[in-house]
C-alpha cells in the first residue's frame, strides 16, 4: 500500500466518523439516554422491560414508518390517529357483529384505510389543496366514522386470533414488535432499493425539478398517502387486538407521536432527507423517555414537557447543520 | 470608503486573503472576478452580512466597524442583491418602506397609507423609475422588481450603493435603463460598487476595475487602459480561448420541427432544428421565449400547434413523455427547476433515467455508481465525491450536473435555457465547449439566451422572438448583435435606418 492510498483510507475514515457526527447526531443522543436510563433506574435495562418498550412502541412506529413516505415527501398527514381508531373499529365491527373471521376482516380494513388514503392523495395532488388543510378534515372524519360505526361504544369480544395480533408472542419477543421491525425493513428496502425510493426523495427535495426530470409525482403522492393511512389502519388493528376491543375515541395522541418519531429521528420536515431507520430510533427514543421517565418517578405531566421540549431541540440541531440545504 | 487588508475565513476556506479596495465619490468601481474568488464575500463585509477577521474599514475617513446590516445602511451603504428580497404580496410602497412606514398619530400607531404611497411615488419620480407605488410585486417583471429594490436602498440616504450582479436576469433595452439610473447616482455623487460577470459592461459604465482572484486580490485598473482579454486573463489565471471551434461539426438532416406552435405567452411559433446544430432563441426577457422552450418540452400546456421529431407528429403532455423521446430541458433556473439540492450528486444525475438502471423497480446501485462515475469524469464535474450534496457545488458544476442528468438518460435533442446564467468565465467556457461537443455527436441543440455575444460565438443560427412570435431568423455568417437586436424589439431593417 503506499501512501497515497494510506492518505485516502485515514481520509475516508475521518469523514465516516464526521459523517457518524454529523448525520447520526441522533444515535448518539439514543446511546446517552440508553447510559443515563440504566444508570438511574436498575430496572431500565432489564429484557422484560426492554421487550416491554419495544412493544409499546411498535404501534406508534408503524404509523410513523408511513407518515415517513408523507414527511419525506414535503408533506404531512395529520389523520393517523382517526384513521387508526377507525381502523380498530371496523376490524373489530366485522368480526363481532358479521362473523368474519380474522384475516379478512383486517385486509378488508387495510384496504379501506389505504383507500381513504388515496383519497386524500388525489385531493392533494390533483387538486392542489395542502396537505395539511386535507389531512385535518380527515382527522375529523374518520373519527366521526370510527364513533358511527360503533354507535360511539367499544365493541368487545374479538376472538383469540385477533387478540393474538396485539398480544401474541414470537418465541420471547411480543408480535407486534416484530412486526414493527419487518414493516421498517420492507419501509428501508422501498426508500433506499427502489425507484418509488428515489422519487419520494427528490419530490420531497424539489418537485418540480423532479416533474420536469420525469418522475410521475402525482402518482407517487397519491401512492404515498394510501401507504400511509394503510399503516395507520393496521396499527390500529393491532391496538384493538391489545385492548380486546375496538374503541372509536382511541389513538387521540396517536397524531402527535407518530410526527414527533419521524422527527426526532432526523427527518426533515421541508422533505428530501432522512429515513425510516431514523423512524425507528425516533419512535424508540420516545419509547424509552416515557418508559424511562416513569421509572424514575418522572410524573406524565413532567414527561410531555421534557417530550415537547426534545422535539423543538431536534429540530434545531437539524436546522443548525442544514441551514445552507433547506 | 476605503478597505485595507480585509481577511475572512469560513471553515476551511480562506475566502478573502489580505483584500483592498477603494472607493471614491461618484465613481463606478467594478469587482470582478470568478465564482468561488471572493466578490460576494467582500460585498457582504461591507454591507453588514458578514463580519471579516481582520482588516480595516475607513469610511470618510473614519476607522469603523461594521456591525450589521442595519448599521451598514445607518452609515450610508445600500445594497442591491442578485436576489431578491421583496415581499411579493405587499405592494411597492409598502416593500419599499418596509420596517420604516409612515406612521399615523395616535395609540394604535397605525400605518399612513397615503402618506407611505406619496412618498413612495416621489422616491420613484425622482429615481425615473416609471412604477406604481400601489402595484403588488408579484406583478412585476424580473426588471421592475430590480428597480423597486433599487427604490428601496435609495430611500434612506445612502452614499454608496453596492450592485450585485444586477443585469444577470436583464434584457438589453433594460440594462441601458438600469445604467442611466447609475449615471445618475454617479453625477449626484454616490459611490457605486457594481459585481458582474460580463465584461462588456465593464466598461460601460465603470471608472475602475478591481479583480479578485481565489480571495486574493489581483490589481486595480482605470477602465481606458485594460482590454476584455487582459480583465479575462488576470481573472483566470490564464488565457482562455475566445474563438468559434466549429471544427468537424457536420449538420445532418432535421430532427426537431415546431409548426404553429401556440401558448399562453406566443403564438403561431415555427422553428426547426437539425442534427448536429445549436440555434439560438434571442429576443426580450417575457417575449416568450422561455414558454417556447416550456411547452415543447410539455412543462406548458401547448394550446395549439405540432411538434414533429424526425418527421413523425408527436403529442408531449408531460415532461416525461419528451424524455422517452429523449427530449430534454435545462431549466432557467437550476435551483428551482432543475436541482434536487438537498440530495447528493449521484442521485442527481441518475434521477431521469432510473428506469434503465432498474429491474422491476429495484435500483441496481453498482450499474448506477458506473454511470454515474463516468459523467463526472466525462464533464469534469468538480466535485469531492458522487455523494456530495448538490448545494454545495458551484454554479457551473451544478449546470454540468443538470446536463450529465441528461446525457445519461441518452437525450440527444436539447432545449437550453440561460444555460450560463449567473456561471463564471471559466465555466461559460466549458459549458460552450460542452455544448459543441455534444452537437459534434449529432445532438440537436435549441438554446435560449439573453447574451447576444454569447448567441454570436456557439449558434450556427439564430431565430428572435418578439412579443410572443418569431420576428427573424438568421445564419451565423454575417451576423451583428445589431440585427438581433432590432428583431428583438420587433423593428424591421427599414424602421432601424
């Protein structure tokens, strides 16, 4: 070797770690908390509470690994939660008042919900109304939905398997945990594998320059909404499994959690950059605070100010080292 | 005004290096330079936006700092930037006065809209700027906009005003408006401070030429002893070749044609366009000639009209549908239209042919990497890596960046907007050299520009526009800016004698 290629090598580590700095300020910030926790708390690190974290964070981070393709994109969607509580309504009204038995009952509602995404997918796109102002008008209709399905009561007695979709166990780790990490994995492989990928980020990055490059941006829009509210639809299935019941007023904070996780996790909101595996440290990163924070005797009301103020934080940092970008 | 041994660095770069420069009363003293060499820099100390490391600033003979740019247009200084910095909402007064409107008396302090749109118009007469106070900016044209800003640093009393590339986005009949305008600050006795990348106007209107060079400073020089070649030279570095390389260029059979071609700004629109030949589209800033380019592309909707490639009648609705004819356009402006700027540069280039490096819609990221490396090396792209993101390349490289997008999606009929706007010499040149080389393959080239020499040195012919139609086409043998010109405003040979 000689030294020129000695100069590249030390060259290209440098910028590694500078890039690790740089762009993945936010592990670090996950590897503190992770120290800080397990110092304050001797229960913190242990893997029932662990796996316990894990499973109360896979449904906020199912929700957020859509709402990833939305932010990505420059776009956002505030309907996640009433789309979620909808979600658990139907599956739940299918099963208990039509017989129907699990499967079907859960595709039908992950068809419907991806529908209603696509809706307000084609409204946004074709129509040219702003996503947020669409989003917000579907918050409220799906949750009016979600209370006139149930006629504003829970509905109860779902059989075992779809209690198993919320409950259930794969060997020690809880079901919906695992199904968070193969959603992220199949999320990671279409954002960083694919042409879909490629344009979600350079629409999220400049619209009309991808337009004039020819990608088909109102398609990918409108795909990118249904992706969206169809996760939103199975976390909500998944969350009916949890509780035995489909309860028209859950998932009122599902909104806001499933934004703050992509955040925090480095996405940016204007578009263009960032990830689902950010989503993933995101969605665990609030997991473990309020886990965390519970543990060492921090009250709820304590936790949403710390929550919030973690939120402004990040998304300064981002601004601090993108400025010239955005 | 005088600046001594002005010093600035941003992390890892020295931007300005031990600069001087100085200013007189009623004297136009031109920065030039390449991008990269410093001149933004230099404007930004003196005006406020940046604080330089060391170096001293005297102004009437005072030593001062410069705090910020309020303190700056406290001390007399205003700047008018290359971009703007309008509200397009509020109407001219109201920009002009911006966080200085007249106020009515009383508790609430409420803003004095007449007063404010009196004002505004006596600013404006007195400027000659021919302009409604009451007119919202959104309304008005790149030039009218420039005027306004113009307005807006005149109306504190300023001593020097600083012009930061102002005739870049100008047509010829407003950049003589724009140097009358200057004329006169001259005669009151304002000091003008006046950035631009194209020589001729140097000499127009400046008294004094200093260059800068990589943030060293290279020399002063009145206007009368320096030639366009020796400004060039001291710019670069180096000689840089100014002649027509038409060597071995063979134009083949017709590629492109355009049949009555009809849109919102032009109308009945007829061109062509063979193998292997650049034309140029010449004429006035809003004379349509960007929509032309626009809607054969199909970034516009065409309300009537034929485009014929090869012969064969094709309908282009979508941008996408003239790349898979391979039909490509490098926008006016690459930071809006054509960049993804927050993405690296390999993802760039890749972005209009990922169909081809793609199976079933999975990149295939080793055949990417290929292409990729070969069009940064094939158009010297000066970049530190393919995964450098596209903002932080310089105005030429981010223009190669465009082009290799197309080159690798294989288009071989070109449609070029301003493809040198706002680039340095250095890379003017190399985008030109580029274009030829691209036209010796046998691309059909079709380029909008609104510098006539620059028409005159690469086009083997060139069409005018006016007022939304063709008003002339001429052969490169033979032609003078004149000719282009009194197209341009629509006059024929008769009217111009």
């Amino acid at each position: 070797m000689n030294n020129h290629e000695k100069k590249n090598i030390s060259q290209a580590i440098g910028n590694f770690f500078l890039t690790i700095f740089k762009e993945q300020t936010i592990l670090i910030v996950f590897g503190f908390i992770i120290i800080g926790m397990g110092i304050s708390s001797p229960v913190f690190l242990t893997r029932r509470n662990l796996l316990n974290i894990f499973l109360q964070s896979s449904m906020i981070g199912i929700t957020a690994s859509g709402m990833t393709f939305v932010i990505l994109m420059a776009e956002i969607d505030l309907s996640v939660g009433s789309v979620a509580a909808f979600a658990g309504v139907l599956a739940a009204k299918l099963q208990v008042m039509h017989g129907w038995t699990t499967m079907p009952a859960i595709a039908l509602t992950i068809v419907v919900c991806f529908g209603i995404g696509i809706v307000m997918g084609i409204v946004v796109a074709k129509l040219g109304v702003h996503s947020f102002v669409v989003t917000l008008g579907m918050l409220t209709i799906a949750r009016g939905f979600a209370l006139i399905i149930s006629e504003g009561h829970p509905i109860s007695g779902l059989t075992d398997s779809f209690k198993y979709l919320g409950q259930g166990k794969i060997g020690i780790f809880p079901f919906p945990a695992v199904l968070f990490l193969i959603i992220v994995i199949i999320c990671w492989f279409f954002l960083s594998q694919t042409k879909f990928g490629r344009g979600i980020y350079s629409i999220g990055g400049n619209k009309e320059a991808s337009r004039l490059s020819g990608i088909p941006v109102d398609l990918y829009k409108i795909i990118v909404f249904g992706v969206c509210s169809a996760m939103a639809g199975l976390s909500g299935t998944i969350l009916a499994g949890r509780v035995n019941s489909g309860q028209p007023i859950a998932g009122e904070s599902h909104n806001l959690d499933a934004i703050a996780s992509v955040i925090i996790g480095g996405t940016s909101l204007f578009g263009g950059r960032g990830g689902v595996g950010k989503t993933l440290i995101g969605t665990l990163i609030l997991g473990i605070l309020r886990n965390g924070l519970n543990l060492i005797g921090v009250t709820p009301y304590w936790q949403r100010v710390f929550i919030g103020t973690l939120i402004i934080v990040t998304v300064v940092i981002d601004r601090v080292q993108h400025r010239k970008e955005a | 005004m005088k600046l001594e041994s002005i010093t600035k660095t941003f992390p890892g770069v020295l931007a300005l290096d031990r600069v001087n420069f100085d200013l007189k009363e009623g004297e136009a003293h031109i920065l030039i330079g390449e991008n990269g060499a410093g001149k933004s820099t230099l404007i930004k100390i003196i005006s406020g936006a940046y604080k330089k490391d060391a170096g001293t600033i005297i102004i009437d003979g005072n030593e001062l700092e410069i705090h910020n740019p309020r303190h700056a247009q406290e001390l007399g200084i205003a700047t008018v930037y290359q971009e703007f910095n309008l509200i397009p909402y509020q109407s001219v007064a109201e920009n002009i006065f911006l966080g200085r409107q007249p106020l009515k008396k009383g508790p609430l302090r409420r803003i004095d809209k007449p007063r404010m749109n009196r004002e505004a118009r006596e600013l404006l007469n007195s400027l000659e700027i021919d302009i409604d106070p009451k007119i919202i900016v959104r309304k008005l044209g790149i030039a009218q906009k420039q005027m306004v800003e113009i307005a807006k640093a005149f109306s504190v009393q300023s001593k020097i005003c600083i012009f930061d590339e102002p005739t870049a986005a100008l047509t010829p009949n407003e950049i003589q408006e724009l140097f009358k305008l200057i004329q006169r600050l001259k005669s009151e006795g304002v000091g003008v401070i006046y950035i631009s990348h194209r020589l001729e106007e140097v000499f127009t209107i400046g008294n004094r030429i200093t260059v800068l060079r990589n943030g060293q400073y290279v020399d002063t020089k009145n206007a009368d002893e320096v030639s366009t070649a020796d400004l060039v030279e001291m710019m670069v570095g180096r000689k840089i070749e100014e002649t027509r390389l038409d060597t071995g260029r063979k134009i083949g059979p017709e590629i492109l044609r355009v049949e009555e071609l009809t849109g919102e700004k032009f109308h009945d629109v007829n061109l062509n366009v063979r193998e292997g030949e650049i034309v140029g589209l010449a004429g006035l800033v809003g004379s349509g000639r960007t929509e032309v380019l626009r809607t054969i592309f199909g970034a516009d909707r065409a309300k009537g009209g034929s485009v014929f490639l090869k012969g064969e009648g094709i309908r282009i609705k979508e941008p996408k549908h003239a790349l898979a004819r391979k039909i490509a356009l490098l926008p006016e402006d690459r930071k809006v239209d054509g960049l993804v700027m927050c993405r690296p540069v390999d993802e760039n280039i890749i972005l209009s042919s990922l169909d081809s490096v793609s199976t079933a819609g999975i990149l295939k990221k080793g055949k990417i990497l290929k292409r990729v490396l070969n069009f940064i090396k094939k158009l010297d792209i000066k970049t530190p890596g393919h995964k450098q993101l596209v903002v932080y390349l310089s105005g030429g490289n981010q223009q190669k960046v465009i082009i290799a997008r197309w080159l690798c999606a294989e288009c071989d009929v070109l449609l070029f907007d301003e493809p040198t706007r706002g680039i340095d010499v250095g890379a003017k040149q190399e985008v030109h050299n580029l274009m030829k080389n691209l036209a010796r393959q046998g691309a059909a080239i079709l380029v909008v520009s609104s510098e006539i020499p620059e028409l005159m040195k690469i086009c083997d012919r060139t069409y005018v526009m006016h007022e939304g139609s063709i008003s002339g086409e001429f052969d490169a043998e033979g032609l003078t800016s004149d000719m282009i010109l009194n197209a341009a405003f629509g006059r024929t040979k008769k009217e111009a004698v």
